[in-house]
C-alpha cells in the first residue's frame, strides 16, 4: 500500500535550531519519517517575510539542513529541501493568493502577533502573505499529513479552506490535508521566562538552548535556569513552570515518564535534578551537533545532497502545479 504523504519544514531563522525545534518537531520527524512518505523543508522564503542578511540566511539555510540531518532526518528516505530551490511554492502560492480573502488573511493570529511586534512600517506584504505561502508548500504534494504545533493550526485549517474551495470551483485538484497538534507537553519553554516560548530567534540567549553550542554553554544555561523556592520536583506548569518545563525537556529526551521522574528527585534539591537535566540534554545533542559540524565542514556535499531532493520534490511539486494552471485557465507554453 502507498504510504500517506507528510509534509512539515523549519525557518532558516538563526544560526542553531533551539530544543524546542528539536523535542517539538524535528523528534516527531525523525519517527514518523518511516511511516510516511515526508516532506521536510527548510522554508528559507518564510524566512525573507522578517528582514535577514543575505550572507548569513544562506549559511543559516545550510546550518538548518544541516541540522535536520544530524537529527536523524535521512536524505535518502525522506525528501529533505530547500523552500527556494523548488520554484512552484511561489507560483502555486500566487494562484492560491487570488482565491483568498483579504478579511479572511488577515484574521490569522500570527500575523496579528507578529506585525503589532515588529510595527506597521517593518510589517512586510509578505508577512502578511505567509499563510498562503504555506498552504502552497503543503498542497503541492498532496500531503495527507501536517505535524505542526498548536499555534499553526490555525494556517492549516487556512490550507484546507483553501484546497476546498479550489477543488469546488475548478474541480478535484488537491487533497485537503489534515494537521496533527503536537501535545502541549511538547511545548518547551525559554529557560530565563519560564512562561514564554523558547524561539531560535530569541533576543535573549540566555534562556535558549542551541543545538549547536558547546555543550558545557549548555549545562551552564540549564544549571542557571530560573526555577522557583518550593524545592521540589514536582509537575505544575501554573505554580512551577520553570521546574515543569525542565521536567518535560527531561522527560521527552529520556522517554521516561514526568511522575517517575518526580519519585526519583523527591526530597533531593533542585541541583542534583539540573545536572540531570543537563547531562541528559548534552548526551542527546552530542552526536547531533557533531554529525551537523561534519556536513557544515563539507558545504559541496551537503549542496549536493540538497539538489538531489530538491529535483526529488520538484517532480511531485511540478506535475501539482501544471494541473493547476491549466484549471485555472493559463495558456500551456509550446
Ligand atoms: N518552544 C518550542 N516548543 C516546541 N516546539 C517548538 N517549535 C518551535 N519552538 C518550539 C516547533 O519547531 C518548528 C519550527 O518552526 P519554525 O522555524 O517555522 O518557527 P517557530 O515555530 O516560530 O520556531 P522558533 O524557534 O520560535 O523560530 P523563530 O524564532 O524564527 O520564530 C515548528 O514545528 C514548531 O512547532
């Protein structure tokens, strides 16, 4: 039977993947890769909606790689690209562009997020866009399958609207795709702001931990990170979020249970569970940060490897996108 087909990519937006890339998708990724025919995309044209250096975005699309890589995602069985080197993302995005309403962008909550952050002048068109850009990258493979976390819900549910209403006013085109929510408990949070999301592109660093440091900046950002004055371990995002998020971070690297963990540091100080924390954290990046140095040291390799799956998801991208135009209506080229 033909595997169902999965789709799911990270921004190039920094020079390292943080843990929560790592536990909240690229883990996923990397077990379900077997199960499905995946799509993983390094979205370096989301990337350009925020202002970025030309130079460093490429080494940051590279790193990003890179890392996927190092993090278990096999450029062998699943297709592993970049956004930009299959041009039917922007083209099919253009088409979807026109069959989206202008009320119905702008009801997206990142969006609304992100351009009262940044402020009306450094609030690109393209910002404004991206949910469309996305939902061109996962109809054009006809995913079945999007794991994405809870605050991209809502741009799924904007790829299905729109795969729906292109199928009913140009006839069946595209499968309508359906999100798979990671669990809250997969949510990692920033070590010095317990209560906020840890972001790769984060001002401050202190509370990140990249995938790329060294480990010992690592174990130092994890023995520093804020906790609270009750002393126990114990699993309580509203009163501990700091201990709850390391719990979780521990409990998702070693696969072991939060209670158990609990029963382990009962009555022992927050330190003995930090340096857990850390050694675990440092164990788990070691070969992942050392197999990604290995292919940033190689860039003609890696560029190769990349231009294979770029050609891989180009013939599936291509072949979305030809149909599409000639349901549109545009004039095949002799
Ligand atoms: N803190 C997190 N906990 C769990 N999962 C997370 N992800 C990101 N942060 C956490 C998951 O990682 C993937 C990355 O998607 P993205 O690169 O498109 O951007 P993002 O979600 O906005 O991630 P960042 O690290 O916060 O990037 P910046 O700083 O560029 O905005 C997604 O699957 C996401 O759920």
């Amino acid at each position: 039977m033909e595997k169902a087909r999965l789709y799911s990519g990270m921004q190039p937006s920094a020079d390292s993947l943080q843990i929560g890339n790592y536990i909240g998708a690229l883990m996923q990724w990397r077990g379900l890769q077997d199960s499905y025919d995946a799509y993983f995309s390094v979205v370096d044209l989301h990337a350009l909606t925020v202002p970025q250096d030309p130079a460093e975005l490429r080494e940051k699309t590279r790193r990003t790689a890179a890392q996927y890589i190092g993090a278990g995602i096999e450029p062998t069985r699943s297709t592993l690209y970049v956004q930009s080197h299959v041009s039917a993302h922007p083209e099919l995005a253009w088409i979807l562009s026109t069959i989206t309403g202008f009320g119905e962008a702008g009801r997206m909550t990142q969006f609304k997020d992100k351009s009262s952050r940044y402020g009306a002048d450094t609030t690109s068109v393209g910002l404004f866009t991206y949910p469309v850009l996305m939902a061109a990258d996962i109809l054009l493979y006809q995913t079945d399958v999007v794991p994405v976390g809870e605050d991209q819900k809502q741009h799924v549910e904007l790829t299905r609207d729109l795969a729906e209403r292109f199928n009913s006013r140009f006839g069946e085109t595209f499968r309508v795709p359906n999100a798979v929510i990671q669990q809250d408990t997969a949510r990692i949070y920033d070590l010095q702001n317990p209560t906020s999301k840890m972001s790769k592109s984060s001002d401050n660093q202190s509370g990140v931990l990249y995938l790329l440091d060294e480990p010992s900046v690592n174990a130092k950002k994890i023995m520093r990170a804020v906790t609270d004055n009750d002393g126990t371990v114990r699993f309580d995002r509203a009163e501990k979020p700091g201990v709850s998020n390391l719990l979780v971070i521990l409990s998702a690297i070693t696969g072991r249970q939060i209670p158990a963990i609990e029963d382990e540091f009962a009555g022992r100080g927050y330190g003995d569970f930090k340096k857990a924390v850390a050694e675990a954290v440092v164990n788990e990046f070691e070969p992942v940060r050392n197999k990604a140095l290995e292919l940033m040291a190689d860039p003609a390799e890696l560029d190769r490897l990349l231009a294979v799956n770029a050609d891989k998801a180009a013939a599936v991208a291509n072949e979305t996108l030809a149909n599409v135009y000639d349901r549109v209506g545009l004039l095949r080229r002799r």
